[in-house]
C-alpha cells in the first residue's frame, strides 16, 4: 500500500518512494540541551515516533539519526542574542558541559517515557566539530561564503534555490530587516557558518579553526551531521513548523551548494502545541511545562500525553488543556479495558490478525499519519465480531505503530483509576531504571491494599 506523506517543500502530500528500496534514511533535529524539553517540543518528537513507526510498519528498514545540539544555539534565530548553552551555566552555577550532559539525560528519559524509539545513532554538535570546520571550508573554497568581524558567513544570494522550502517573498524579508544587528551581513537572510569568541571573553566552549577561534552555527551542525552519518542525498527530514524557515532552509542552502545534489527528498514539519488563546508553548514565552510537571508530579501517566497527541492531526495546532489531558487520561483507560477484556487466560495474542481491519488502519496511517482516522480503526475493530484472540493479535499489531503498551493490560485486574496511575507511574519508573521509585511505588500500592508481583509478562497487581 502507497505511503502518502506531506513535503513541505512542494508544500503538497506526495508519494513516498526511498532513494535506495527497501531502506529510509530519516534525520529530525534535535534539542538544545540547556533545559528540560517542554511537552511542545515533545509534540514534535512523538510526531516523528509515529512515522518512524509507520516506516517501519511499512517494512522499511530506518537508519534514524538525531543531533543533540550542545553548543553555540544562540536564542536567535538569526544569529544574535546570547549563547543558549552558556546561559544555562550561568543560570545553574554549572560548566556548559555539565548542562548539557544533563539536560541530555533528561531529554532521553522523556522519550523513554514516552515510548519514543531511539535513535539508531546519537549525535552530538561538539563531537562532530572537525566534520562542520571541513563542511565551511568546502564552501569558502566554492565562494559561498564571507567574513564579517564577527564570524564566517553564508550569502544566501549565491544560491539561487534560497526559498525553495520556505516560500517566502524576500523582497518582503529585506524590507523587515531594517534593525540589523550585524551591518556588516550582506544580505539579513546570510547566517553564520562560524561564529568567532568575542574578544576578551573565555567561551567554555570555543574550538579553534582556520578562521579564528570560535565555535560553529547552529544550522551547519545539521547539515555535517546529516552528511557523516546518511550520505549527501537522504530521504527524510523533520523538525516543528518554527523550523522551515531558517534553520531547515539554511540547512538546505549550506548543504547543496557545498555537494551540487539535492540534500533530502521530503521535509515533514509538525504543527505547534498552543496554549489557551493560541500562543505558542516556547521556553522563551515562559509558558511551559515539562513532562515532569505537567504529567508525572500529577499522578498521570506520560502516556496519557502520547494518547492526546494522537487526536490532532499532526499538521494542525493542538491545544493543550488540563482538562483536554484528563478526558485522554479516561480515554486511554477505557482503551486499556477494552484491551483487557479481548486478552485470553494465558495472555497469548495466538488469534489470526483481521486483515480487513489491518488494511483500514495502513490505509489511515498511509494518509500522512493520519492518528485520528487510525483510532476509529481501532474502535472499529474491538466492537466488530471479531473473534477476541483476533482482536488481541490485531491490536498488539497496531501497537507497533500506537506504542501504546497494549501489551501490558493483562497482568492487572480492572483497578481503581489512583491505583491505576501508581500502577502506570511505576511500568515508567522501570522502563527508565529507576529502582528507588519503582521501589517506592510498590510500597505505596501495597499500602494501599494490592500486592504487586512482578512477572515475565508484566507487573500483576492483585487486592490482597
Ligand atoms: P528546540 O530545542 O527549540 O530546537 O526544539 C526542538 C523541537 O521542538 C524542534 O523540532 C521544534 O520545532 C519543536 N518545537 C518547539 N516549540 C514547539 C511547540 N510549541 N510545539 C511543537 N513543537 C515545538
Ligand atoms: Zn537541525
């Protein structure tokens, strides 16, 4: 069955067809590390989970790769304001090393939580230091490229394709771009390949180069990490909306004139999460809420926010709500107990696989991951007279892309939802290894009135 997905570039769905058959190379951008993720950017991550999913679903083998930018992000765009990293030392009294090694932990521990796949490859800006220096110095020596006092840059205007993702009119762009911080930058749309350390100033982090010492911008990262680990022509990449713009378009820019090929066949951008009143959850709008704080410390479960994200299309604006999170929280559960009563005696999913219900939800997952659609499928076939081991074997199949642990419903008796939560809170404390709060947490339930036994399938928890 054809996979439908929506190219950013040509700004319409499209056929998805590999460069090499039978294998997808996906690239998606990833955190700066010098905060915890807000549940917005975690929006997007789990976007990008599904498709990675349905990829895979669709038997693709992926070769998945993402960046962990640990250095030089400014909290511009454009290359001004300060050093996102930098700041975050100065904030919590820590070396930019220390920051960023933790806020990495942080982010890894949110997908786990999540069920987000990891990676197949991990990559950090300050390891691939030497990869970005040859990737500036392959344009300076093709003459894309310019020196300003305070760094290397791109002229955009050598390349002739500059708008070809982001569509924008730049006569339009030139015209806003009165207030320009750098007098010396050609063009307001030209970035920094290289960004020299401020005179008088010791950056913990700054490398030296044949330019001067400094550190890379942020969009080269991108483009030498992409290249090292996929080749110069890849199949897809993604990111959040805020994205195309600048950070994908330098990207594309930078990389196609260094190599003459087009860099990725399909860009694929998720929409924002918005608070009341339609503004953007951002770190900088100070509006924003962690996994931690808006699900753990609440006594929900992560999941419950990777159920909620599956009810707007992954191109429309969802809304966050506490309330619209608390409806998911009873939805996911009545999920749960419709699983429940589908699993037989020994839990085996040993039934044949609806193959009707199976095309449905490819179908609706094909339409660019249309989750929604996916759903109804999904209720379609638990209230169809299929039989319940057919049921059980189809649903753990559709699993593989909802990543829901649908797999785990058996080992608990039908609980209260306090207990249910205590019972999700410590299936995510396991996952992540954290054997003090698993420990905790079955303490907890048992003083509550269950016995908690922990089994080859799975926790059971039983009234004592
Ligand atoms: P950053 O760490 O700022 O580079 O963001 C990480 C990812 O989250 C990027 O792909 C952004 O496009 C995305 N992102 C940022 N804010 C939001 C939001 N409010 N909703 C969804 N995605 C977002
Ligand atoms: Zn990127």
């Amino acid at each position: 069955m054809t996979l439908y997905l929506y190219n950013s570039l040509n700004r319409r769905k499209e056929k998805f067809h590999p460069i090499r058959p039978g294998q997808v190379g996906l690239y998606t951008c990833g955190p700066t590390v010098y905060n915890f993720a807000h549940i917005g950017n975690l929006r997007t991550y789990i976007f990008e989970d599904i498709l990675k999913r349905v990829l895979r679903y669709n038997g693709y083998r992926v070769k998945h790769v993402m960046n962990i930018t640990d250095v030089g992000h400014l909290t511009g765009d454009r290359d001004m304001g300060e050093d996102k990293m930098e700041k975050g030392a100065q904030r919590e009294g820590k070396t930019a090393w220390e920051i960023a090694a933790f806020y990495t932990q942080a982010f890894k521990k949110d997908l786990a939580r999540l069920n987000i796949l990891e990676p197949d490859i991990w990559v950090k800006a300050t390891d691939t230091i030497d990869d970005q220096i040859a990737l500036v110095q392959i344009l300076e020596e093709k003459g894309y490229s310019y020196r300003t006092d305070d760094g290397i840059y791109f002229d955009t205007s050598k390349f002739k394709d500059y708008t070809k993702l982001s569509h924008q009119d730049l006569t339009a762009l030139q015209e806003g771009a009165r207030v320009e911080k750098n007098p010396q930058k050609r063009n307001p749309t030209d970035f920094a390949l290289w960004k020299f350390s401020p005179l008088g100033v010791q950056r913990q982090m700054q490398w030296d180069s044949p330019w001067g010492v400094g550190f890379p911008g942020w969009h080269i990262e991108c483009s030498a990490m992409s290249m090292k680990y996929l080749g110069d022509q890849v199949d897809i990449h993604c990111g959040g909306t805020d994205h195309i713009d600048v950070h994908h378009t330098n990207e594309i820019a930078q990389s196609e004139a260094a190599t003459g090929k087009t860099f990725f066949n399909f860009w694929i951008h998720g929409a924002f999460l918005i608070i009341a009143g339609g503004k953007k959850m951002a770190k900088s709008e100070g509006n924003f809420l962690t996994l931690d704080n808006a699900f753990v410390k609440q006594g929900l479960n992560p999941l419950v926010y990777r159920f909620a994200s599956f009810q707007t299309h992954y191109r429309k604006p969802m809304e966050y709500s506490r309330e619209s999170m608390l409806a998911a929280r009873n939805g996911l559960q009545h999920l749960k107990n419709q699983v429940r009563q589908v699993v037989g005696d020994d839990g085996k999913a040993d039934g044949p696989v609806s193959e009707v219900h199976r095309d449905k939800f490819l179908e609706a997952v094909n339409d660019d991951l249309n989750m929604p659609r996916a759903l109804a499928t999904v209720q379609e076939l638990l209230k169809s007279d299929v039989t319940p081991a057919g049921k059980y074997a189809t649903i753990l199949d559709f699993d593989r892309v909802l990543g829901l642990d649908l797999d785990k419903v058996e080992a608990c008796e039908q609980l209260p939802p306090e207990i249910q939560d205590l019972v999700n809170q410590r299936h995510t404390a396991r996952k992540t290894k954290d054997w003090a709060a698993s420990d905790r947490l079955r303490d907890e339930i048992q003083a509550l009135g269950y016995n908690v036994h922990d089994t080859p399938q799975g926790m059971k928890v039983i009234k004592k």
